[in-house]
C-alpha cells in the first residue's frame, strides 16, 4: 500500500473494545478518504430517525489516501456524524498537525460508536490504541486539557483533538479544537464527541506510509514553494483569510447588522491589515505548508488580553463577532475568538447566533429583563463578549442561544423573519444577493449554507485556463443565475466535494486562485497511491460523496422542502456597493430546478437509483 495504512480503528465506547478493520484497496480508491469515506460509515452505521446525541450515532474521523505526504495543503482531518444543529447529516473539516501524526500513528480513520459509561479520551500511537479515563478533564477548557494529557503520557508532541467544556453542556455548535484553534468548527461535530462522553483523541507516531513516487512528490513540493509567492495566495500568506474583508466590504458583500446591508463604515478598523500591523505576533502554519496563512494573535494590555495559544480569529471570525453585529473593536473580536477556542465552540454559529439576538434586541422582541441587564444592542462590543461567554457556561439567554438562532426563535416565539440559516445552520459571511450562486448552492447544500461548498462567482471569469480543466468555458456576470451559472456552481461544488474527501486544503489546492491546479490535485494523487488515476475519476469521488449526503438526508426524510433560503435574502440591501440588490424568488426556483435536473435528482431533490448506481453505491437504496 502506497499512501494509507490500510487500517481504521472501530472504537465500541459501549464495552471499551477496539477492532481494527482493513479495508481492500478497492474500498480506498472509490471513497479515496476524508467525508466520502466518513459518510460510509454514517450510512453503514446509523440507523434512520437516530438522535443525534444518542449512543447510536456513528461519529467518524477520517484521513484521506495524501494525508502526510510532505506537500502543502494535505494535512486535514473530516468529522462525520449526525448534526444536531440540524438533524440531517454533519460534516466538518480541520487543518493542523494532528491528522498528519494521526496518520503517522498508523490509523487512516477512527470510527466511534454508542457511548462510554465514564469519561475516556483516545491514546493513539505507533499503531496501538487505548482508552483512558478522562473524568479529570471534565469541564476544563481546551488549553488545559491538551496540556494534562501532554504531562500524563509525558511527550510534548502529542497532537490533540477534543471537544470543549461548551459541548459537554450541551451547546449544539460544540467544535472539535486540535492546536487549540484548528477547528473542526460546523455542523456540531464537538458536540457529538462529548455525547459519547469521549473528550479527546491524542496521537503520536513515528512513520508515514512510502508513496509509490516519493520524487515526484519532492518536486510537487518544490513547485508550491517556488511559485508561492508570485501566486494569488501569497497575500493570504501575509494577511491570512482576513485577507478578504476589506475586497467584501467594498464590494457590499460583508454582511453588516444581521445581514441589513453588505458594508460596514469601519471596516478598516477590523480589516487583515489593521490586525497585521496592530496585534498579530506571528504566523502559523499546519504541517508541511507553505502558506502559513493561521493568525496568531497577542494582547496584553486594555480590557481583553489574549493568549497567543488559541491563535487568532479568520476572516468569518471577524465578520460574525464583528460587522454581523456592528462592532469595530478588533481586541473584543480577538477576545471573543479565544473565549470561542477555550469553550469549544463554532465562531460562525456563534456570533451569527449573537447578531441574530441583537436585532431581536432592536425590535423590541428581547428585553433587558430576557437578558440579564445585558443591552445587547448592535455595537456593544462588551455585551457581545459578555454573550460568548455566557453560551460557553449555558447561563442566562446564553442557555438559550447555545441551541443556535433557529431553534433560540423557536423557543422564544419571535424573530423567525430575522433569521440567516439554511437548516437550521448559520450562514458563513459570503452574500448570495451578490455573488449568485451561493444562493443556490447555499440552500441545496446537504449540511446547510457553507461557503467552502464551491466556488465563488468571481473566480469563474479570472481563471479561464484552470476553469477549462473542468468543462469551464463560459463566464457570466457574478449576479447571473443562468443555466449556465448553475453548471458552474455543480460542476465546482463536485471539485470541492473531491477535495473534503482527499482532505485537501482548499486555499491551496482547487480550480482557479489556488495555488496547485486541479490537474496537478491529479498529479499528487498519483505520486503518492501509484494509482493511474484522472481528473475524471477524483470529480467522481466528489460527486459519490455529494450524493451519500443527499441520500442520507432523504433517508431522514428531507428533500426539496429544506432547500429554502431566509426571508432576508429576498429584500433589498441598505448601503454601500450592493445597496438595493437581492435575489428573486422566481431565479432562485428556477436555479434549483435546473440543480435537480443537472445532478440526476427527482423534482423533489432526491437521488434517484439509477444515479446511485451510476457511482456504485445503490447499496444505500437497498440497505
């Protein structure tokens, strides 16, 4: 075997077994890693109508067949289960060191099933695994845990995954943390873990699998860090993804008070270059990139220190904590980033869940008494802090919003119309109204709005010649919702499919301002599995996955029906670039419509059996 270890690791929590399975390499090559292969597991493994936090959920790690080879972008890890943000299927990628030394401790995957009687963490090492009692750790934030385990196995090395003290009380957008701030972040995969009553996953090993072409591999590498710094990444090198928020602001396209408007008048105070030149004591990196895009951020003097080990807030970070609230105090956002980090929780549900409470609070619909005393206007930094807290601990209105905005509306018996999710999930902060596609995109989504589902509408007409790679050769305006539009929006959605299962990084590796091509994703593949493989063949294993999404969705008995956008979308923008623009109800139908179509769907977004059959896995219609 070139690549992987042939070998997951089933954890039974119920009687403390471990049994390690070797899959053949057929088994490898059809679901390659990452969520494909995670998504097999869910189907095999939990029944239909199951609960989420129930012992019968199926909660799965997974590495792809590159995982570790010494080439940017590789080392990534997906969680799979069922959500409990959404009751459909959940999915979640990280980056980090952990999945590189998970695959150097000689596990491609970890499958846990029911739920442990006590509290354990997962030991993990040169091809061994055990579990160990965890009650010591219970309520401890993520730094302390991961510095307890590092002291009792007595190596500083150890890479650690866990969930946090948010998601043992049962916050719904509990994160998976490694690094401290390498997030497993949507769809509350935390949360899952700490249902099993597992709070970590340490791992430690010596010795990666060979790759079948360890010198095409050298060069592959060679060429990233050659070509890195003349690329349209070696600006997120420097500013990481906060990179993007002044273009989005000037665009309209930065999502401000709840999602009003699409500019925020100081923006420049928040921006990627405000947080380089004031408080960013250096960049990280995961393993073997080139890029060392992750912020680490400083602060030792005012109101809100921060402590460099949670490092630093991204891009959707700074929007939801800051422009989704009108706030512009880059310390309080740094603050809230950590708080988010040591608790556990998704920075993107979080502070959408906040916004969503401030102008409930403006309406009139929360009231000083339903918070606390908290004025939980828009534009309290201090309030919106105070609430990241008061979530991680379940206190107060915190108890209430830690179950996310739609289900906060719900239980509370207002603020519907206020809402920015797709199932029950946060929207990241990316504007349909203005690049199209995310409309569609955003409510066909099996796991609800994500922005790193595929790619945006500017990259279509920018990067002609890496487009063309997929079939690409016909650029409309970003506001186009044609049919042609719509097969740009599948046709990237399968590419990025493709890279959540070979778990690459896709600031790095993808169709157009990327630095590796989508034709070199087919050279790397390759040099490591010695498989004669084609671009054909990977955009089959994204669409295999795409489709066991789905599949899993309808067995929840959800299609069509759930494939709706907020009421917000569809009323004009205030301000700045975009002032006036939302979609229309008509091209929005219409664009789904042509999806179903395009994807071999029913009229009702459902696989049909001959598609299924079609990627070999018409096992899930007969299971």
């Amino acid at each position: 075997m070139n690549g992987y270890n042939g070998k997951i690791l089933h954890v039974h929590l119920d009687t403390g077994t471990l049994e390690m399975e070797q899959p053949d390499e057929m088994f490898y090559r059809r679901y390659m890693g990452g969520s494909a292969m995670g998504m097999y597991y869910l189907l095999k493994n939990t029944p239909a109508g199951a609960d989420p936090l129930g012992p019968e959920n199926t909660l799965s790690l997974m590495l792809s067949v590159i995982t570790g080879a010494p080439v940017a972008g590789q080392s990534r890890v997906t969680a799979t289960a069922k959500s409990p943000e959404t009751g459909l299927v959940g999915d979640s990628q990280a980056g980090g060191f952990w999945p590189a030394e998970m695959k150097r401790a000689g596990f491609d995957g970890i499958v846990f099933h029911g739920k442990s009687p006590k509290p354990v963490y997962l030991w993990v090492h040169n091809g061994e695994a055990e579990l160990r009692d965890a009650a010591g750790l219970k309520g401890k934030f993520t730094g302390e845990v991961e510095e307890t385990i590092r002291n009792e196995l007595g190596d500083n090395r150890i890479e650690v995954l866990q969930c946090g003290p948010a998601a043992e009380k049962g916050v719904l957008f509990g994160a998976l943390l490694n690094m401290l701030n390498r997030a497993n972040g949507r769809t509350g995969m935390g949360t899952v873990m700490a249902s099993k009553n597992v709070r970590a996953v340490a791992v430690r090993g010596g010795k990666l699998p060979p790759s079948a072409d360890p010198q095409a591999v050298k060069e592959l590498a060679k060429w990233g860090a050659e070509n890195f710094e003349s690329s349209d990444v070696a600006g997120l090198g420097m500013l990481g993804t906060a990179e993007v928020l002044k273009g989005q602001n000037d665009t309209g396209t930065l999502p401000t008070r709840n999602w009003d408007g699409g500019f925020f008048d100081r923006a420049d105070l928040i921006n990627g270059k405000t947080l380089y030149d004031t408080v960013l004591k250096e960049r990280d990196t995961c393993y073997a990139c080139v890029v060392r895009c992750k912020r680490v951020v400083e602060i030792t003097n005012g109101p809100y220190k921060v402590d460099p080990r949670y490092g630093g807030p991204e891009y959707e970070t700074l929007a939801t904590m800051g422009s989704y609230c009108d706030i512009n105090n880059l310390p309080a956002i740094c603050y809230a980033n950590q708080l988010c980090n040591m608790y556990g929780m998704d920075t993107i549900a979080c502070g959408a869940t906040i916004a969503w409470a401030m102008d409930c609070f403006e309406h009139g619909y929360l009231t000083l008494d339903m918070t606390g005393g908290i004025d939980l206007r828009f534009g309290n930094a201090d309030a919106m802090v105070k609430m990241v807290e008061m979530i991680g601990k379940r206190e107060g209105l915190g108890y209430i919003l830690g179950q996310g905005s739609t289900r906060a509306a719900e239980q509370l018996g207002f603020g519907k119309e206020l809402l920015i999710t797709t199932k029950k999930h946060e929207f990241p902060a990316h504007m349909p109204q203005v690049k199209r596609t995310l409309a569609l995109i955003y409510a066909v989504n099996p796991f609800g709005a994500d922005h790193q589902s595929h790619e945006h509408d500017p990259a279509y007409g920018t990067y002609l010649s890496r487009m063309a790679e997929i079939g690409l050769y016909d650029p409309k305006p970003d506001d186009s919702l044609d049919i042609d539009k719509v097969r740009y929006a599948y046709y990237t959605q399968i590419l990025y499919s493709c890279l959540d299962s070979l778990n690459l990084c896709q600031f790095v590796w993808g169709p157009a301002w990327q630095l590796f091509s989508s034709g070199q994703m087919t050279q790397f593949v390759h040099a490591v599995t010695g498989w004669e493989t084609s671009l054909w063949e990977l955009m089959k294993v994204g669409e295999r996955r795409l489709n066991m999404m789905r599949a899993y969705n309808s067995r929840e008995g959800v299609g069509k029906e759930a494939d709706t956008l907020p009421a917000k979308m569809f009323i004009p923008l205030k301000g700045g670039a975009s002032d006036g623009v939302f979609v229309t109800v008509e091209e929005f139908e219409q664009a789904k419509c042509w999806y179903y179509q395009m994807a071999g769907w029913d009229e009702n977004g459902h696989p049909t059996r001959a598609k299924l059959d079609e990627l070999a896995i018409g096992w899930i219609h007969d299971a």
